[in-house]
C-alpha cells in the first residue's frame, strides 16, 4: 500500500503497516513471529539505540528509535489478534501512569528539586505494588548485571539506604579490594570480586555514571586501539604474538596516541 509522503510521519501509518504485514495478503515472516520469537530482535533493538547514544549520532538514533518503535508496535498486534490488548491500550496505560506518578505537573502538588521528584516517584510506586513485595521486584533481572546493579542500588537510595557521601563509598571499594586480595579459594575470590564491582557501580552512580554505558565506551576504546595495533603490525610486517611484552605495551601507547578516545 504506497503511502503517501505525508502520510509516512503518521503514527497510525506505522499500525496499518504492521496490521498488514501480519494479514492474509501479508508476508509470510512477519506472519509466523510470535513474542517469544521476537524476544532477541527487541533486544537488539535496545542495543543499537544504545549504541548510537554512545555515538552521539542523531542521524543514527532516528533510524534506530524507529525500529525499536516498530517492535512496540509490531508486539501490540499480536496481543492485538489474540484478544489480550492494543496499541491503544498501551498508549492508554503509559499516559496514566505518567499523569499518575506527575502531580507536581498535572495536580496540585509541589516539589522543590529533583531530588524530591525522584522520592514522590517512589512513594508513589509503593502504593501500587500488592502488600509485602519488594521494591526491587520489577526491576528486570534479564537486564545486564551493571545495569541491575546501578538500578536497585538508586532504588534503595530513594528511600535512604545510602552513603552519606562518596568518600564512604571509595574507602568501602579500598575494603572489598583488599578483601579480594586475602581471598583464598576459588569461590571466595569470585564472590569478593562481585562485591568489588557492586561497590565500584555504586562509585559510578553517585559521580552519575552510567556504568553499562561507561564499560561499553571503554570496549569500544580497547577494540579500536588494539585494532590498530593489529593493522601496524601487518603494516610492518611483525607477529604481535611474538612481540615482547615491553613492545606490545609500546605499541598499546602509539594506539592511544594515534587513536585517541
């Protein structure tokens, strides 16, 4: 069904596309998806928004905000054709959650910072979890183990489990290391060295790091410096592997000076 081009900018558009792929007439792939068979390509879509977040490319994010849009939607057409819900009731849902948990916007309630937003947030979230469940349970547990952690770890800070400031937290990070260093066996070196990067997230959310992204950011700067330090020694016709450890880290220095952040 060509569109015309203002109709391309049009949520609805974007429905009707899915709906169709998804019909009689439609194409046979997107026919035989399925939630659970989507579940790694929303995933994916996740990481390259994030990726192109790193990568400060608007043109990129576009592109990839549109994609993971079309999964939103393309899931909301399933539910749709099983009876369970719509696009429009996500929509609905999303919309009252956001008036809901905003009275300072759209009531009458006044905040004074963030800070405050953040604990209203909170409170408010805790009256619609069923009695006895955990602040902490609708945190996803598929989320990448950095991105869990920074995420309970300012969830219990909303309520006041926390350091009162961050020189409390690096003598703790001196603690876990040395701790780490003492460790004897094989199972307590691995759980000193998970409480070691506990403590380090809890480093990077008080400085407002994000630790996933600051650790994703550092991969990317090793893959390109060692890139390079592959490409020079093609280049010259040397084995890396057989490089001494001393010109290894020469190279490793030339990289960063060439290659930079």
């Amino acid at each position: 069904m060509p569109e015309k081009e203002e109709r391309l900018s049009q949520f609805d558009t974007l429905v009707e596309i899915i709906a169709k792929l998804r019909g009689p007439e439609g194409c046979p792939w997107d026919r035989e998806q399925s939630h659970a068979s989507l579940r790694e390509t929303l995933l994916e879509e996740c990481y390259e928004v994030l990726e192109a977040l790193d990568e400060g490319d608007s043109r990129k994010l576009e592109e990839e905000l549109g994609d993971l849009l079309m999964q939103v939607v393309f899931h909301a057409q399933i539910a749709a054709e099983a009876g369970e819900f719509n696009i429009g009731d996500v929509i609905r849902s999303i919309c009252s959650k956001l008036i809901q948990r905003h009275p300072h916007v759209f009531g009458g309630r006044k905040v004074k910072d963030a800070g405050e937003v953040l604990a209203n947030w909170e409170a408010l979230k805790k009256q619609e979890r069923e009695a006895g469940t955990s602040m902490l349970a609708n945190v996803p547990k598929q989320l990448p183990a950095l991105s869990y952690s920074q995420d309970i770890q300012g969830r219990v800070a909303r309520v006041g489990f926390e350091w009162e400031d961050t020189d409390g937290v690096i003598d703790k990070l001196a603690e876990e290391i040395r701790e780490l260093k003492e460790a004897e066996s094989e199972e307590r070196r691995a759980r000193e060295f998970g409480d070691l990067l506990f403590t380090l997230v809890n480093v990077a959310r008080r400085l407002g790091i994000d630790a996933e992204s600051a650790l994703r950011q550092a991969n990317r700067r090793f893959y390109r410096r060692f890139a390079y330090m592959e490409e020079a020694c093609r280049k010259r016709g040397k084995n890396f592997a057989q490089l001494s450890f001393e010109e290894q880290n020469n190279l490793w220095e030339e990289a960063k000076r060439r290659v930079g952040e």
